[in-house]
C-alpha cells in the first residue's frame, strides 16, 4: 500500500540520488575545522592576523584553535576524530602510525635543527654525547625530542640500554632539571631557549649535528578523504604565513610572548633560529622519516615497524 509517507520517502531518496558531486561535496562542507598547535612556533601570530580565518569566512566554514603541550596528545585527538589539522615534529607521527592511527602527513617544514637540542645545566661535568652514558635525561616520550636522544646516541656509538631514560612530559622535565633530577634533557624551543637564557643551561648536541629533522602538518584520514581540497586550502594559507613569518620575526616574538607569557628575549631567540617555510612532502623528508622509524623499531618504541610512505598524502600547490 503507497502512502504519503513512502511517497515523500521516495522523493527524498531520488533527490540524494540525482544530487550533483558539487552539490553533495557543498552539502557535506563541515561548518568548523579545529587545528591543533603546541606551545611555540608562529601560530599566535596567525591566530592575531585572522588570515586562516579569514581564508575559510566566504565557504562558510569557522575555525577552532585547539592548544595542547606536545605532539602525541594532538595525533591522539586527530585520531580519534576530536581535532582535524595539526603541527608536529617528526617522531609523533611514527608512533602514531605504528599505533594504528587514522593519519595522513600533508605538507612539511623544513628546519635548520636549530630549535632542538641535548642540554645539561651550566656547572655540568658532561662534555659530549658519550659523557651521557649511565645518566638520567629527559624527554617527552614518542616526541621529536625522543628522536634526538636516540640519534645522538646512535651516532656516539652508544645504546638505549646506556642511559637511563627520564619520560617526562615537558612541564614536568622543566621542574626535574631545576631541581637536578635528571642530568640531561632532550627538548625543543621555547623551553630550550629558556633553559640557556634563564639557567645558563648548556647545548651538548643540536638536532642540526646528529640527523636531518623536519615537522608536519598532518589532517585525519578521514578528513582528508572527505575533504581534500579544504586540506590543500589550510596548506597553501600555513604556507602565505609562513612566507610572511620568514621576514617578520619580530611580529612573531611579540605574538608569542603575548599569547604564552613567555620571556620575550626566549621567544626572540628561538624565533630568529626558526624556519617558516611550508613544502609538499618529498622524498628527502620520507627517507628521513623512514629512517627515524626504522630506527625506533629496532630499538623496540614503536610496536611493529611502518612504512612511511603508506600515509602520505600528496599536496600539489597551485593546482
């Protein structure tokens, strides 16, 4: 029996099914995107210029800023669908990927290995990288900071097994090294800069003297399947700010220590060793990448070994 319920039912169907690609992509357009950043970086600087706001107003589409402290607790939200875009260094999406995370790598940032490094405090007998053997350091677990430390000591010529290894989540290092708790810390800007200005802590090795480093944009998989031209539009905007915040560091610092409270002289001096720049990712930074992971799975951090490659996702800008 046809009934005005079934009939309209019926319509409806036929009207899903008659939609135009344009009209069902229009239809499924979130109306927010939330992207995750950490403490540092050009980030407030953006957030004080609206300009990814502005980019996203005319599609209808508002923006969320979500905070956290580190990498892995922003791959985390990513994950599990709470956040969509994030920035991270190079270790969190390995471990991320390893753990069976939903996780496409979008663009790159191509640093200098200036904002990261092995320090000790001032009055430190470690002079080197094999000095750190049997010593208590710092680091945040499955971070860039976390890479570091095992590149440094695989270039020594000196195993995980050598040190004593002090997980630490970078609000927590920062207490443990005021307090001398630990004898080393592997971290990155600003606590970094903040240690050598305020603590007079000194660099044993930076990122730049031991591997090629690099950070991430990295967008849920399912985001970017769902949504691939709004990713290229959040990489081709990151990357206008970043061509702006290469030649606008004083801009940036002032962002920064606005936004964080952060020491202004700190924030001026990791900002002036920082790069902006916003690249597809290559090859170079795949076979870095793979080698980090490699690197882990040998040693035992990540539970089964990845292939890099398998969630890349390629950016053509301008197209």
């Amino acid at each position: 029996m046809t009934t005005r319920r079934n009939i309209i039912a019926g319509a409806l169907i036929f009207a899903s099914l008659a939609m135009s690609p344009a009209q069902a992509q229009a239809q499924d357009k979130p109306t927010e995107i939330r992207i995750g950043t950490q403490k540092g970086g050009f980030f407030p600087a953006v957030r004080q210029r609206r300009t990814v706001e502005d980019a996203f107003k005319p599609l209808g589409i508002e923006i969320k800023w979500v905070d956290f402290q580190f990498g892995p607790p922003l791959l985390e939200a990513i994950n599990v669908g709470s956040v969509d875009f994030g920035f991270v260094g190079d270790s969190p999406p390995i471990f991320a990927q390893a753990g069976g995370a939903r996780i496409r790598y979008v663009a790159a940032v191509k640093s200098d290995g200036n904002n990261q490094a092995i320090i000790v405090p001032k009055d430190s007998p470690i002079k080197r990288i094999a000095d750190l053997k049997g010593k208590r350091i710092a680091f945040a677990k499955g971070s860039s900071a976390n890479n570091l430390l095992v590149a440094a000591l695989e270039k020594a010529g000196l195993s995980y097994g050598d040190i004593s290894p002090a997980p630490l989540a970078p609000a927590d290092a920062t207490a443990a090294f005021l307090k001398g708790s630990v004898e080393a810390w592997s971290i990155w800007d600003p606590y970094l800069a903040l240690a050598e200005l305020k603590e007079n802590a000194r660099v044993i090795v930076f990122d730049k003297d031991v591997h090629k480093p690099n950070a991430f944009y990295i967008a849920g998989s399912d985001f970017v399947d769902k949504h691939p031209t709004l990713v290229a539009k959040l990489n081709a905007v990151f990357a206008s700010e970043g061509r702006w915040a290469d030649s606008h560091h004083d801009e940036v610092a002032k962002a920064q220590a606005e936004a964080t409270g952060v020491d202004i002289d700190a924030v001026k001096r990791f900002v002036s060793r920082s790069s902006y720049r916003v690249v597809p990712v290559d090859d170079e930074a795949v076979r870095s990448q793979q080698a980090i992971a490699d690197r882990f799975a040998k040693l035992g951090l990540i539970p089964k070994p990845v292939n890099v490659s398998d969630i890349i996702w390629k950016w053509s800008p301008g197209s």
